[in-house]
C-alpha cells in the first residue's frame, strides 16, 4: 500500500494552485470560442442538435461499405466499434428523409438500433438541460454554504465543482466526445463525485484537531482511496460498454472518468491550496 | 470459533440498522425472484426492463397545435367563436381564459388577429391542454392494443402551467416502421367509388366516420373478418347518394368501393348484394367491411380497423423523436449489463484490497456494497424501469457507494488504532455527517433530471437518487456496525 508521496504543506498557495487556475482558465476561452463561433460550448450531438444516430452491431462490411450504404444522407460521423461493429452519425434530416432512412437501414441491417431526434425537440432538450446543470449547480452551492457557513472553505468547494465541470467539457470538446443528454447527467453527476471529496477535505480540516500536514495527509490518503476506487469501477463500465458498444453508458462512463482525473487535480491543488491559504500551515 | 464470539456475531445481526438492511435484502430478492412471474422471466426476474434492453421502439410527439392565455373584455365564448372564424381554425376554450388553436400558428401570427378581435396574447404555448391530451392518449391506446403487443407504455408530458407538449409511446416487441405506421403520421382516410375503368370518385372523408368496431366475425363463428363502422348523418346519405349516382347499387361487381389512406388503396370491394338493395330505398348509417377467412382475415381486419381510425386524433401530430433497439440487440446490451456490474465490483473489491489488504474489511465492504445493489434493485422492481441510463446509474452508484464506506473506515480507524465505544460512536457520527451532506449535494444536483422530461435519463437520476438514499439510510449505518463489531475483535493496525 504505497500513497503516492504528496505532502501538500511542502507547497506554497501559489503553487498549489497556479496549475488548476491556469487550466480553468484556459477551458474557460476554449468554450467560449466554441461559443462565439458555433453557438455552442462543447459540439453537440444528436439530442440536442437533432439528427439520426445508427448502433450497427458487429459486421463483416468495412466502413467504406456501410459509408456507401449511406452516401445520399447527410452523414455526420462513422465511428468504428472493437468488436466490428459501427456508430453512425447523420445530421438532422426530413421526415421524409428518415423514413427512407429507416428502410435502407433495415434492409441492411435489422438489428441496428436507431434513435433520432428532431430538431425542435433537440432545441427544447437543449433549453432544458441547461436550466437542470443550472438549477444542480446552484443547489449543490446552496447546501455547501449552510453546511459550513464559512465563505472561504465553501468557495473553494464549489469553486473546484465549477471548474470540474468547465476543464471537463473542454476536455470532452477536445477528444471528440459529443454533448448529448447522457454526458449531460455525466456532467451533473460529476458535481455529486466532486462534491464528495471536497466535504471529506474541508470537514477534516476544519472539524478534527492535530497538526495541519497531519490532517491534509490522512484526508489526502482517504480521498485518494475513494477516488481511485470510483476511478477503477467507472473505467471496468468504459471498457465494458466499448466492447459491447453501448454507446450510452461508454459516453457516461468517459465523460465521468475525464471528470475524476481532473477532480483529483481539483481537490488536491486548487480546493486544497485555498484551504492551506485559510487555515494556514504549521507555520502559523 | 468461542462462545462469546458467536455471541457477539449474533448481537451484531441483532442491531437494528443490520437487521433492516438483512430484511430488506430478503425482500428484494423475493421481489424480483419470488413473486410470479419472477424466476420464470429468466436472469431479471420482475425488473421492468427498458426498451433498449427488451427491444422495441419508441415515439415521441409534439402537436400542431398551440394554448394561447388571452385577456379581452367580452364573453371569452363568443371571443374565442370569432378568433376561431378569423383563423379558420378549430378552438377550444377550455379554461376561462385559456384558448387551445388546433392549428399551427406562431404567436406573431396570432397577435394581429387577437388585437382586430379586441383582445390580447397573455401567454402562448405549443401544445395542447390537458384534455385534449388526454384524449389523444386514449385513441392511440386503441390503435396500439389492437395491434396485441405486449407491453405498451403512452405518457403525456405536461408542464407546470398545465399544457402538455409532447406524447411518448413505447412499444415493447414493435420495430419502427410499424411503430411510425401505426402512430406517427396521421393519415387522410378517404372512401372513393369506381366509376368507369380505372376512374373514381369521391365519396366522402375521415371525419365522416363517426365510429368503428374491433374487428368480429360475420356471421359469428364463421371465422370470416371484417370491420364493422358507422358514418354520421351526412356521410351516409353521401354514401348512398354516389353508390346511386355511379351505379353500385344496380351493378356493384363493376362499381367497387375503394379505401385510401394518404392516397394508397388500403381496402376495395364490391357492395354485397343486400347492401346495395337497402342502398335504392334509404341512406344506411351501418357497414362493414369484410377482409376474408381465418387468421389472415383478422390480421387484415386489425389493420383495416386502425386505418379507418386515422384521421381521428383531434390534432396533427408531428414525430419529435423516435428510436428503435432489435429484441437481439437489446439481449447483448442486457448481457453485457450484467457483466459491467459484475466486472466493475471485482474491481471496487481489487481496489479496495489493494489498499487495506485487510479481508476483515474488504469482505463486509464488498458485501455491504452488494447488498446496496440488491436492495436497490428490488425497490426498483415498484418504481423505475431499468433502461441503459439507469446501469449507468447504477454502477455510478456503486463508485459512490464504496467512497462513502472508505469515509467510514478511514474516520473510525483513524491513526491506526481500534477506538473505544465511545470513541468509535463519535468517529463514526463525524463520517455519517460528511456523508450526508455529500449524498444531499448528489440528490439536489440529480433533482431536475428527476423531474423534467429529458425522458431518457430520468431513469439513471432516479436510480442515483434511490442508490444515495438507500445508502445514507439503510447500508452505510449498517456497515458501521459491523465493522466495529469486527475490528473490536481484531485489534491492529489496518492501513
């Protein structure tokens, strides 16, 4: 049982949180670019930009085969599966459209599963979504201020939240992971995940007593252990929901695994880095 | 083992906390298992399964159609007659003040009118009120269980101000392209008659059939199908005026009566000799047309019945969404469910090992874990389907639900040693307040999924919630007994 040997007393407040505040800010301009330029932070999927979505499951064609298949619709994107099977993407369509779609798919492949949506549902869906991470975000605050009622340590709480959230869904844009209604709830989930570790943090050192680099240590040791075992359930789902091309579940599961790696960061840099300019060090 | 070990085992089962998270475990597993069907439905037992892991479609609907909160000085009644008239559109005052236009108009179509009609738009809504939903659900349950499948779910999505925007269908069993047929576009039914050749005329439309039977057997027991429907006033003496007028009474064999469905024949035959004979002397409101013998016939009379039904839903109806799982498909995707849970506790438990190396307390984490999952999913068999979203759920919840029993642990062996009741009751306080308030910020920020309508994943916040709540209640507590009771026999150092 070795602990990644951090002592986080050995660090300055500048230090600890240059890297998370450099980072957020940085995700904070991408998605604001994304923003300017597309009218939307993070590339959205079919469930909120309406479109057609294919689940083929394994097969002996190659992609130029089921891309040829498909030639006359607006194809948006064809993603390979392990297991030989396709994602396929098209952008909103007719109805029309769709149901001459839907024949050719089912000619070609009975078992697909298909979902689409229609454009003004996709508005709808997107209008909704954003009021549910709102409604979540100020909620999760809400109850970190009652619980600590101190302005700093619950700042920083929900300041690590934000940014979770933020690097997440630049991070997401950047390896090609879609906003669709389930890394939505991905994303509200992560508040849940990010929450977790930061209570743990804040409560040890402002509620036990001792030595400040003795308790920044042990919550060090505990949350760590939380997060990795999280980490290692949520990465068996990935690995899982890819092979058996679950497309649902593999884009929650990455959306969580990105999330986790950058509330590691989060709560042991930036949360605990203002924490450490609060309560002080040893020193003091 | 000694006496006083057992002693203590047996104390610790006694604890309530344990005990109720026992009982609870038996009654999930008799839930899913025991009851009938239960262990005869195979692996899932009673869990109501989703569309994507049973197979079958979905559909979900908007309305052409808009509510419109209207203020004006005059009778709302004779107000909303001559909105109605100026948009040459059908309306429905079903509140005072609250107008339904079963026509699709933007609200800045409408405010002109409102305005020349002295009045004005308060609010304006798509969709349609509550009644009108109602009865739309109702006459596409019709066409749904006449087409026998299994398992159909209809839900009307309201909003808090009471008009309801979207229908969502799902059909069990059902692959798209009858999904879409059955449900999705409304059709133009039309009754044409064969005038010379290949010509036809019109007879008369839809909305001239007033009502229509299931399908029966004429005369009974003869195992010959049909559909039995009845015109109103008008559109029988139009009936009778075309079979007159074209010579289907004198003829009928050369003079067929056709069906159409958006323009494609959908039925044609001949009026029957008696038929045609009633036909010279009176307008007959009465008839029914026969599809043929035996299991054929009916399953002929089953569709004729559902196209002489089209046109009935009071509004048009647009396809929002829809989607469709293979019953093959959603065999793998349930299969390979089983198996990201059951790989993904192994590694909880690896992890957890890993870290504690420490059976004493890995095995009641492991267990305490597997009996959240269990308890959870036996609740589940009354509340929540279990679609894709809600595994994810599931298994998120399992992350969480092991990070919690980690609080626990660490807070009451903190230092290394084994603290003293008292002590012990203390630490463990301290962790059940970290995780209290870590559960309420997951419940607070899975809340709005919970209640809005992102169909999809209301599954997967419903089951978060459940999972968190059965945690901090039943599990967590229990938990904290019995590893007290374990470590107050193997003093030592576990970390």
């Amino acid at each position: 049982m070795k602990f990644p040997a951090y002592d986080i007393s050995r660090y300055t407040v500048r230090q600890l949180v240059a890297l998370p505040i450099a980072l957020l800010i940085i995700s904070l301009l991408f998605l604001g670019f994304n923003t300017l330029t597309t009218g939307m932070p993070v590339d959205p999927g079919i469930d909120f930009a309406g479109g057609v979505a294919v689940t083929i499951p394994p097969t002996a064609d190659s992609q130029a085969v089921v891309e040829g298949y498909f030639s006359e619709y607006p194809l948006k994107s064809v993603g390979e599966g392990v297991n030989g099977g396709y994602y396929v993407v098209f952008e909103y369509m007719p109805d029309d459209a769709f149901l001459s779609l839907s024949k050719v798919i089912n000619e070609h492949y009975p078992d697909a599963k298909v979902d689409q949506i229609g454009e003004t549902f996709g508005k709808t869906l997107q209008a909704q979504a954003l009021w549910a991470l709102l409604f979540s975000f100020i909620g999760m605050a809400i109850v970190v201020f009652i619980v600590f009622k101190n302005f700093v340590p619950s700042i920083a709480v929900v300041i690590s939240a934000f940014s979770d959230i933020v690097i997440t869904a630049a991070l997401m844009d950047i390896v090609g992971i879609t906003l669709t209604l389930g890394t939505t709830a991905a994303l509200l989930m992560l508040i849940g995940y990010s929450v977790d570790s930061d209570i743990l943090l804040t409560t040890r050192i402002l509620k036990r007593k001792g030595k400040f680099s003795e308790k920044m240590q042990g919550a060090f040791r505990t949350g760590f252990t939380m997060t990795s075992t999280t980490i290692s359930a949520i990465a068996l789902m990935f690995v899982v929901s890819w092979i058996g091309q679950i497309d649902i579940i593999r884009e929650i599961s990455a959306v969580l695994l990105l999330g986790l790696f950058v509330d590691l960061m989060n709560t042991w840099m930036l949360n605990a880095g203002i924490l450490t300019g609060y309560a002080g060090g040893d020193k003091r | 083992m000694s006496d006083d070990n057992d002693g203590g085992l047996l104390k610790t089962l006694k604890d309530w906390r344990v005990a109720v998270m026992l009982l609870l475990v038996v009654f999930s597993v008799v839930s899913i298992y025991v009851i009938p069907p239960g262990i005869s439905n195979g692996m899932t037992g009673n869990l109501q399964l989703g569309l994507d892991l049973e197979g079958g479609s979905w559909i979900q609907l908007s309305f052409q159609s808009e509510v419109v909160r209207f203020d004006t000085d005059e009778n709302p009644e004779v107000f909303a007659a001559r909105i109605g008239e100026a948009l040459d559109a059908e309306v429905f005052l079903f509140e005072e003040d609250r107008l339904e236009i079963r026509a699709p108009f933007t609200r800045e179509e409408l405010e002109p009118v409102f305005a020349e009609n002295g009045g004005s738009i308060v609010t304006y809504e798509n969709g349609v009120s509550k009644d009108t939903a109602d009865q739309i659900k109702l006459i596409l349950e019709n066409k749904v269980n006449n087409l026998g499948t299994k398992d159909a779910r209809i839900n009307t999505i309201t909003g808090l101000n009471g008009v309801t925007q979207y229908i969502r269908l799902e059909l069990a069993g059902v692959d798209i392209a009858t999904a879409q047929e059955i449900v999705g576009a409304q059709g133009k039914f039309e009754i044409r008659i064969q005038t010379i050749g290949n010509e036809t005329e019109h007879v008369l439309y839809g909305d001239s059939i007033k009502s229509v039977s299931t399908p029966t057997q004429s005369p009974p027991g003869s195992d010959i199908w049909g559909v039995g429907f009845t015109l109103t006033q008008e559109g029988a003496a139009a009936f009778r005026e075309a079979a007159n007028t074209y010579g289907a009474t004198s003829n009928p064999d050369a003079h067929e009566i056709m069906m159409f469905l958006d323009d494609e024949t959908v039925y044609s035959a001949s009026l029957n000799p008696q038929l045609a004979a009633e036909l010279k002397t009176a307008p007959v409101r009465e008839l029914r047309a026969t599809t043929g013998a035996g299991e054929e016939g009916l399953e002929d009379a089953k569709k004729l019945e559902i196209h002489l039904r089209a046109g009935a839903l009071p509004v048009d109806v647009e396809i929002a969404g829809s989607g469709t799982v293979s019953a093959s498909l959603g065999e793998h995707f349930k299969v390979m469910s089983v198996i990201a849970g059951i790989l993904a506790l192994m590694a909880v438990a690896a992890t957890v090992y890993y870290w504690y190396r420490e059976p004493a307390i890995v095995l009641p984490m492991v267990g305490t874990t597997i009996a959240e999952i269990i308890i959870l999913l036996g609740i589940a068999v009354y509340l929540q389907q279990l679609d894709l979203a809600s595994i994810a759920g599931l298994i998120a919840v399992l992350g969480t639900g092991i990070d919690q029993l980690v609080v626990i642990t660490d807070e009451v062996i903190h230092e290394g040693r084994v603290p003293s009741q008292n002590l012990y009751m203390k630490r463990f306080n301290r962790a059940l307040g970290i995780i209290m308030v870590a559960a309420c910020t997951t419940v607070i920020a899975m809340l709005p999924l919970a209640v809005m309508d992102l169909a999809n994943l209301r599954g997967f916040a419903i089951i978060t919630i459940m999972g968190v709540l059965i945690g901090v209640l039943i599990t967590r507590p229990a938990y904290g007994k019995i590893i007290m009771a374990i470590l107050s026999k193997k003093p030592g150092d576990h970390r």
